[in-house]
C-alpha cells in the first residue's frame, strides 16, 4: 500500500521536538499514543505565550490581561463547538477529560432522571470511567446496570443489545472506540435503537475524536465527552457535549464561583449555560493552548490523518502476524491505528521492559479495561498505538524488538 501523497510525516514529525531524542541510546519509537499523544510545537507555543503575555483569570476581570484570557478561553470553546459540530457554544461545557465529563452525566443527569427500577446499558469493552460511574449511581439509586456482550473478534453484538432495550432503559453510556481493541463501534445504530425507547444516549468519545470525523448532530447523541490530550493538546483538558435542553434541565455537578448569578444565605440562583457546570477557577492555560491543537489538525486534515493512519495500522497489522506465537487481541471489521496483542508464553510487561531498553514504547497491562481482560480469559496485553507522526520503519523497529524478546526466552 502506497502512502498518501499529499502527506508528509518527516515534517510532521518536525513539530514535535519529544520525538527528536534517544532512550537507552536509542532513538524513541513512540506507541502510546492511545494513552496520550504528543504535543506540537504550536500548543507548547500556545502555553509559553499564556503565562508570559496574558497569565489572568477570566470572567470577572475587566482588566486588559483578563480580557485577553476571557477572549482566548473562549475561543476555544467556539473551536470545540465546530470540530465536533455542536450546534451551539452553551453545548461545550469545559471539563478535566473524559472522566470527569462522564462522572458529570452521572451524577447530574442521574441524580434528577434515573430512580429504583430503571436501566443503564454499557457494553463489554467500556473503560473503567464508563463502568464505575454508572456503578455507583447504580448502588446510589437502586437503577440496574446492563452489559452488551462481544464477539470474539471484538465487535459488540447488536442484536444482543436490543434485546436489552426496553421501556426501562434511561441511559445507554457506549464508547465510540475501544481503547484496549481498537473497535470502531456502530454508534449511530446504537443511538437510533436507544431512541426508539425514549433512552439517552452518551458517547465516550476519547479514542474516536482524533482519529475520526464527529459530528455530534448527526449521531444525534445525547452526550459526548472527549480529552484534548488524546489529541495532540495539555493534559487536564476535556469537553462534554450535551443537548442544551438536557443540559438546562440537569442540576449543576459542582458548586462554588462562575456557577452563580446570585448568592445569599438563604437562595443561590445559578448562572446560565456553559458556566452552570464550571465552578471555580479553569485550567485556562491548558484550554487556551488547547485550541492550537484543534487548529493544527484541522490545519493537516482529518481525512489525510486517518487515511495515513490505517495504513499503518494494515501494516503493523500484517508485520506483527508474522511473528510467531504472536496473537492480536481485537480483529473487528473496523478499527482505528491500535494493535493489543499477546506473545506466547511472555508476559505482557515483560515485553514492554524489553521493548523499552530498545527505545520503543509500548503500553502493558489491561488498559483500564479489566472485564473485557475477562471476557478474553487474559490478564493484560501489550498495546501499540499508532498517531499522525509514526511511521512503517518505527513499526519494523517494533518487529525487530519482539523477534529479540522471543530469542530472550526462547
């Protein structure tokens, strides 16, 4: 398979300066990109000029250098709003991830919509933040939670899933892409089914916002959460998406400044939206710089983006099978640049530590995904994830890596 023409990786690579060293010697080969991506020179830029131009808080001040932040901050919030096409500004609630973005459904939405007897449907492939929150509003509210099995390959299965569906399902919480496998989920039919019963429906958005096009008003979702670190932006950054009607209905998550109009001892009025959901001081640096990573993605393209990305992904797909012994967890019909796999009779992180002393980074263990460990009898897998900035010959690398760990035990 040829590489895309118009795109050029070797100056990609340029604009991140993390890439451009050694680890034990050797030049890094960066796989972890399903955990965190790293970061363009123009959002380490973004941030530099924050704190040493207009370092503020925002709101309130009517001062010049609070203005400047107040206008920045906010223009991420536009940024936002069209990358995933929301259809209004009040829609983009700023949060620090996805976790915290699903932890606020949870606690808002289900403290005002689910009671004893209603039903919250995830599937088998959740990470760990779209499990225990629904979890706990379970054990809080007396609610059932549901589970949608998977196949072997890692699809999940639909027609299990509409079995499921009933009159009782308040909530359908579904990531868009597995973390762990890979899986590109058929979230569009899962939102239509969960409508046709009058359920809301969230999007765990993390691993798909990079890697594919959103556009929230086309799902049709409910609610949708995404991290900028999963794209190229600071840590500690994140949006929820939610229908403005919804959002004005739910009751705020946390309480303290911005979140208020009025306040007295007797009655707080809150304010309106986005801010009912931002109390306190922001991370305003990290969301400032975090529109620098929407832009520069935009500036590349999407389409060019992932289009390179699933050859490496058939490449590293073809390579890695060769290896003896070798088995990826996680073949399903669509996938995103992430490979799991298991190599006989090594453990998983024994192969990250030896990949590791080669320069190469790889992720172990159960990627915060431990029934779906379960649901493949397995403990954990090693997990290459591949960006915009990889390339085949770091992937050969990788090949070459896991041929001298099977010779170290063989």
């Amino acid at each position: 398979m040829e590489l895309v023409t118009a795109y050029n990786v070797t100056d990609i690579r340029k604009d991140f300066p993390i890439l451009n060293q050694t680890v034990h010697g050797k030049p890094l080969v960066y796989f972890d990109n399903a955990a965190t991506t790293q970061k363009p020179l123009p959002v380490i830029q973004a941030l530099t000029e924050y704190y040493q131009g207009y370092n503020a808080n925002i709101h309130r001040g009517i001062h010049t250098l609070a203005e400047k932040a107040t206008a920045e901050y906010e223009g991420t919030r536009e940024a936002a709003r069209q990358f995933i096409n929301a259809a209004q500004r009040e829609e983009i609630i700023f949060t620090r991830g996805t976790t915290e973005g699903i932890n606020l459904v949870a606690a808002s939405f289900g403290r005002a919509f689910i009671k004893a007897g209603d039903e919250i449907i995830i599937s088998t492939m959740e990470h760990h933040s779209n499990i225990v929150p629904w979890q706990m509003l379970c054990e809080e509210t007396g609610a059932k939670l549901s589970v949608i099995p998977i196949t072997d390959e890692g699809d999940i299965i639909l027609e299990e899933y509409e079995k499921l569906l009933s009159e009782k399902t308040k909530m359908v919480a579904l990531v868009y892409v597995s973390n762990s496998l890979g899986t590109i989920n058929p979230v569009k039919q899962v939102i239509d089914l969960a409508h046709g019963y009058g359920a809301r429906v969230l999007v765990d958005g993390a691993q798909a916002t990079a890697h594919l096009d959103i556009d929230v008003q086309a799902l049709d979702c409910d609610f949708y959460v995404f991290s900028s670190h999963k794209m190229y932006g600071p840590t500690g950054v994140g949006v929820l998406y939610g229908k403005k009607a919804l959002l004005e209905a739910m009751p705020p998550y946390q309480g303290g400044g911005e979140m208020i109009k009025d306040v007295s001892f007797e009655r707080t009025t809150y304010n309106e939206l986005p801010y009912k959901f931002e109390a306190g001081t922001p991370n305003i640096a990290d969301t400032v710089a975090f529109k620098a990573a929407l832009q520069y993605v935009n500036n590349i393209g999407k389409a060019a983006i992932g289009e390179y990305e699933q050859e490496l992904l058939a490449y590293g797909t073809e390579a890695l099978s060769g290896i003896p012994g070798l088995r990826i967890i996680g073949q399903a019909r669509e996938k995103i640049s992430v490979i799991s796999f298991r190599v006989e009779g090594i453990h998983h992180q024994d192969i990250g530590i030896i990949l590791d002393t080669q320069g190469i980074a790889v992720r172990t263990g159960h990627h915060c995904t431990q029934p779906l460990m379960q649901r493949f009898g397995i403990p954990g897998t090693s997990r290459a994830s591949f960006a915009m900035y990889n390339t085949k010959e770091e992937i050969d690398r990788l090949v070459q890596g896991l041929h001298k760990v099977r010779k170290m035990f063989a």
